[in-house]
C-alpha cells in the first residue's frame, strides 16, 4: 500500500501546481476584460490614468445607455442602427457562405473528376491572399456590380471570401462519412444532389455548428470590408460605428469601453453557449472510418 501511495504522490503535488498556474494564466488574460468592463460603469469624471484599474464609486449604465443612443449635441451617434447592420450582414452572410461551402465540401469529398485535384487547392490560395492587396480591384468590382456602398454588397465580400475556409472544413468533414452509403444512393438512383439532400446534409449539423459560428465572428469582427465598402454611417457595420463613437472634442473613454463591450457581446454569447459544440464539430471529422 505505502509503495502506491508514493508513485500517486507527485501526481498530487503536480495537480494543484497545474491549477494554479491556469487560473494564474486566466485571470492575466482577463485583465483587459476587468479594465473594460470597470471603466465603462464609471462615469466620466471618474476615468483618470492614475485610477484606472479602481473600481467605480457606483454601478451606473449610463455609459451604456449613451454608447448605444449616442449623442448629437456632442457629435456622436450611437450603435443601435449599426447593431442591426450588423445582424443584416452576419446572418445572411454566414448562412450562404456555409451553404456553398457544404455543397463545395461534398464535390470535392465524394466525386472524382478531372481537374479536382487542382480545382481544391485553387480554392484554398483564397485563404492565402491578404485583404489590402485586393481592397482596388473590389471596390471596382462592386461599383460595376451597383453593390459598392451598400449592404448587400458588403453580404457578397464575405460570402466569397468565406468560401474557401467553409468549403476546407465540410472537405475535411464529409471526408469521414462512409462512401459505401453514397454507393448505395447511386444505386437507389439518387442523383448529385439527391445524394447531398437525402444523405449528407442530414449528418452536416456538426459541420454547420463550426462554419456558422467561425464565419459568424469572423464577419462580425470585420473591420476592414466594413469601412472599405461602406462609405455612409447609416449602412456601416457595429465595428465601424465604434471607431466613429468619439466625439468632436472629447473622447469619453467611459462610453468608448461599454460600445466595446456591446460590440463584443454577440460572439462572447456565442462561444459561451455554442463554445463545446463548436469543439464537438471540429472533432467530429478529424477521424475517418
């Protein structure tokens, strides 16, 4: 007994050590979020740099409450139009994109034919091309197309943009599905995409988790697109909007942190509720058989 009570001993000794030095971890990161949040229940005459990280001398939202209402005697307006921008934008965008990033996935997963081999990995170079280097050409394209400056037009940036991360994913995901049931759809009769309809897109929901909520915060915390291809306030995403929440003479540091805050608010919900089932779907195609 006293032979495996020692070999369990460092293993007990460690295990308090690992803890501390996670919490230790987590609350450093933490402390921009801390600073955030504090400063933005103060209010203005309490934001000083020699009292930063003190808590306020009373919970208030006004800080809140001007961020999202803003304020035009001092030249500032607030984000509730551009929140709902934002919600146009994400929502319709994720969905196409993660849409024809299932139906690319499938092709490319299940059928062979000439050309695919250099079709997919064409697909991919998207990934690899920086935003600055086609912000001239774009807005050329979406002038050309009448979508320059509007919201629809801002939909299609992030669609096609979004395509080879979303196509990458269901790749690697239908990879895992059994090709024997595909078999057996052709020989039921199935075509190309009575196969997709009737076979795969039933098992996609893990898929659909990881694409949605990958393409949901990357569009959402979009800054560069939303400046580029929206030249008016009243169809610029949140992020833009809250570059644009100073005022004329004064920044109120108070109100710029709660517009923060209810920037980030969307993706922190998101990962905190969807968070372990956007875990359970990248696993779930990284074993195949």
């Amino acid at each position: 007994m006293s032979a495996r009570s020692s070999a369990f001993t460092p293993r007990r000794l460690y295990r308090p050590l690992i803890y501390a030095a996670l919490i230790a971890a987590a609350a450093l990161y933490l402390l921009p979020v801390y600073l955030l949040l504090i400063t933005s229940l103060k209010s203005f005459q309490e934001v000083r740099l020699a009292a930063m990280w003190d808590l306020p001398a009373g919970l208030s939202l006004e800080s809140f409450v001007r961020a999202w209402v803003g304020n035009k005697a001092q030249g500032f307006t607030g984000l509730a139009g551009n929140f709902l921008n934002s919600i146009y934008l994400t929502v319709p965008a994720a969905s196409i994109s993660a849409l024809l990033g299932s139906l690319n996935g499938y092709v490319f997963s299940k059928w062979k034919f000439r050309g695919s081999e250099v079709l997919f990995p064409a697909f991919l170079f998207g990934l690899f091309i920086p935003y600055q280097s086609i912000l001239i050409p774009l807005v050329v394209v979406l002038q050309k197309m009448h979508l320059y400056g509007t919201i629809p037009g801002l939909i299609f940036v992030h669609v096609v943009y979004g395509i080879p991360i979303t196509t990458l994913i269901f790749r690697n995901y239908y990879a895992s599905v059994p090709t024997e049931l595909i078999e057996a759809a052709k020989i039921d009769g199935a075509s190309l995409l009575g196969i997709y309809r009737w076979v795969l897109f039933p098992l996609s929901l893990p898929g659909f988790v990881v694409t949605l909520i990958w393409q949901f915060t990357a569009i959402w915390n979009d800054f560069l697109f939303g400046v580029i291809v929206t030249s008016r306030p009243v169809v610029q995403p949140i992020t833009v909007a809250l570059n644009n929440l100073a005022g004329s003479y004064v920044v109120e540091w108070n109100v710029q942190m709660a517009g923060a805050l209810i920037t980030a608010l969307p993706t922190l919900l998101v990962y905190i509720f969807l968070g372990r089932y956007f875990v359970r779907g990248l696993l779930a195609g990284s074993l195949k058989g």
